[in-house]
C-alpha cells in the first residue's frame, strides 16, 4: 500500500464529506453517522495521528536532500606577539567572519533505510483510522438500535402494566360481589406492581440509551425512524471459511499488524547499516577580517569528499540489531494473534448472524402464540374454566414472548452489521442498505 493511497474502506469517509452536515436531532441510521463521524473525539485522533504520521516520511527524506546552513561571528581580540620583527607586538582589534557551507549525502545508507521505514508506518496509521471509522459504524449502529429497542421494551411494559391493570379491576370486582377470592386479588396486586417497576426500568433504560447515543453524535437525540418490517437474512455468501479468508486480507487490523512487522524488519536493517560508511560532500566559502597585522582579510572556499566509518561503537550496533531482531520475532507473534483474534470474532459474528435468523423466526412463533393463549386463557377466566392465575401467568408468557421478540427482532439487524465489522468489509453501503429498512411510519 501507497502512502499517498488510503485503503477503500476510507470511503465511509469520503462518503461522509459528500453528503455534508446535517440539521441537529438525527433521525436516521446514515444521519447518526454523519453526526458522529463529525464530531467524534475518537476518530479525530485516528485522523490527526496520520497527519502526524504522514511528516515522517519527509522527514526521513531530509537526511538524504542538501543541508545548508550560514553562520557569522564579530568579537573584540587582543594579541601581544614576540619574536616577529624588531620587537614585540601589542595590540587590540576586531574581528568579524562569515560563513556559508552546504552538504550533500552521496551515500547513507541509514537514511535509505529510514524513508523505506516511513512508508510502512504511515501504512500502519492509515489502517488503524480505518479500522477507528469502521469500529465507529458499528457503535453507531449498536447504539441506534439500542435506542429502538429500549423503545419498543418500554411499550411493552406499558402494555403490561395496562394488561395487568385489567386483570387487577377484574379479579377485585369478582370479590366485591362475592365469586372471587382474597389470594388471587393480592396476586394480581403483586404482579401489577412489579409491571409498574419495570416500566419504571423500562423507560430509565431508553433515557440511558438514548444518552449511549448521544455520546456518539454529540447531537440531541429526535425522533429516530424505527424498524419497518424486514426479511430475516443470513450471510451471503453462506460460507464461514470464505468469509476468514475475506476477513484476514480486508481487516484493518491485519493491516496495521503486518504494517508493524515489515516497519520491525526494516529496522532491523536500519540497525544493522549503522556499520556502513557514510560519504557525504561539503562545501564551504568563509570570509574574515580582522588580524593583530591591519588590514589583513581572507577570503576561502573549498569543497570536500567526507568519509566516515565507524569501527567499534562499544557494542552498541550490535545490541541494537539483536534488540530489533527480537521485537520482529515479537511483531511475528503479534501478527499471528491478530489473525487468530480476527478469525475468531469473524467466525463468532457469522454464527451469531445465522443463530439470529432462526432465533427471530422463533421468537416471533412464540409471541403469535402466546397471544393466542392469552387470549384463549382470558375466555376460559370468563366462563370459569380458567383461574386468574392461569391468566396471570398467561399475561406473564405473553409479554415475555414479546420482550423476547423485540430483542431477536433488533438483533438481527445488529449481526449483519457485526459481521461486516468483524470481517473488515463495512462500508457506507452496509449503512444505507441497513438505513433502508428503517420506517417513518413504523414509529410508535
């Protein structure tokens, strides 16, 4: 990878520069991005430490362009000079001097070593912005969603505590006039009270997901578009090793680490070149005035082949190849974790999106059933074949049935995301197509 070429999952991005700024208050999933891809601390970071970063590679060039440098001097002398002449000579004087010198690296391997060493670091930081923006997208994503589903679990609850409520008024009429009994009214009492709790928890638990939410986009948090309904999708392709494979050379993180290991090897060799001669050419033109003889000025210019070779160092050039060479065997290891870590959260997210399908297929039986029972249940209380508890405990099923629903509903969603993640694939057209499912008209 070219330093001055970013990888294409920058385009989330480019795509975010296009589409521009939008009003406060995000409503949709691509609008709660823009939001958080502007405003994230996180990710500017990430973008400033490249910009850091991109300055190595100048840098390193430096050492191998032209130096020059000026220099100038005026003092106050004396002299007291025998020996020459009749007699001796005292005197005091000023003295003024300038001079300009330029040198040239011919030869320096060091220098050649450190621009190739740039490149790959400068890679490694472009990776880990990527792998920052794509790690944004998720969050984004987890905590939009998170939102709607601490939503829907809060309608929910509401509709329990109405059930319940209804249940209550019921069982306490039937002993008003003498066909209920004492036990059943308490227990409807009791179940209704803890229906007024967890609505109470129910609506703190939107109110701190919601504040989840913001903490991304830094924006107050409006009315966001819900969940139409959707067809349960599982990996395309439905294929765990493709999707490894796929993981293991798109995945940022694999990126930076191998990034890491090539700039160890290059220093390494960075270390060892400290034994090469260095050449450099120098010129110099001095001029200076002022001698204990008046009148006296020179002028000079020169040029010059320097050679340096350094022969023994007190054991420090070895040292440090040895030192270098260790932290590569250590970049190696590295290297080999991050494939095993990358493997496994990619394997992990395509099991977890093919468990969700079934699970939203089950969970929506479920509550189509438990609704059926409720409401046969409640007929049955009504003729007496059936007790209020039987009822209790069948309004119970039933809004566990549909707390259950919600979260396999929103969860589905939430894996095909984690699995673009996970297998560093995620890009702007994961966020419309998932920005796609969402309906105005689902809202509450």
């Amino acid at each position: 990878m070219r330093a001055d070429r970013l990888p294409p999952r920058l385009s989330l991005l480019m795509a975010v520069l296009i589409l521009g700024a939008t009003p406060a208050g995000a409503e949709s999933l691509v609008e709660a991005y823009q939001q958080a891809y502007q405003t994230d601390p996180t990710l500017a970071q990430a973008r400033a430490e490249l910009s850091a970063q991109m300055q190595d590679k100048p840098l390193a060039r430096s050492a191998l362009l032209p130096h020059v440098g000026a220099s100038a001097g005026v003092g106050f002398n004396t002299a007291d000079i025998t020996g020459f002449g009749a007699g001796p000579i005292n005197r005091a004087y000023l003295s003024d001097n300038y001079s300009v010198n330029i040198t040239q690296s011919v030869f320096d391997g060091q220098a050649w070593t450190a621009l190739k060493q740039a490149d790959t670091e400068i890679q490694a930081s472009a990776a880990a912005l990527t792998y920052t923006e794509q790690q944004l997208a998720l969050k984004v994503a987890q905590a939009y969603f998170g939102v709607l589903e601490a939503q829907a679990q809060k309608h929910v609850a509401e509709k329990q505590k109405s059930l319940l409520e209804s249940i209550y008024k019921q069982t306490d009429a039937t002993l008003k006039i003498g066909t209920g009994d004492i036990i059943a009214v308490r227990e409807a009492q009791a179940r209704l009270d803890a229906a007024k709790a967890d609505l109470i928890k129910a609506r703190n638990g939107v109110a701190v997901a919601q504040r989840r939410l913001q903490r991304l986009t830094h924006h107050p948090i409006g009315v966001l578009d819900n969940l139409g309904h959707y067809e349960a999708m599982g990996p395309q392709p439905d294929d765990m090793t493709r999707w490894v494979q796929s993981a293991v050379k798109d995945q940022p993180l694999m990126h930076q680490a191998e990034a890491q290991l090539q700039t160890a090897h290059d220093q390494v060799e960075y270390n060892r070149r400290a034994r090469w001669p260095v050449v450099n050419l120098q010129g110099i033109a001095q001029h200076s005035l002022g001698s204990p003889f008046p009148g006296m000025a020179m002028n000079q210019a020169g040029v010059s082949l320097n050679l340096s070779v350094p022969f023994y160092q007190g054991g420090h050039t070895s040292a440090s190849v040895q030192q270098a060479q260790a932290r590569t065997i250590a970049s190696i290891d590295h290297v080999a974790s991050v494939r095993d870590e990358v493997t496994l959260n990619t394997q992990t997210a395509f099991l977890n999106l093919k468990d969700s399908v079934a699970q939203l297929r089950a969970a929506k039986e479920t509550a189509a059933s438990a609704k059926v029972s409720l409401e046969g249940t409640r007929k049955g209380y009504e003729v007496g074949t059936r007790s209020i508890i039987d009822l209790l405990q069948t309004a119970t099923d039933y809004i566990r049935a549909e707390q259950n629903y919600n979260v396999a509903f929103y969860n589905q969603i939430i894996a095909r995301v984690q699995l673009k993640a996970a297998s560093g694939q995620i890009n702007m057209a994961d966020l419309e197509a998932v920005n796609a499912l969402l309906d105005n008209s689902a809202n509450p």
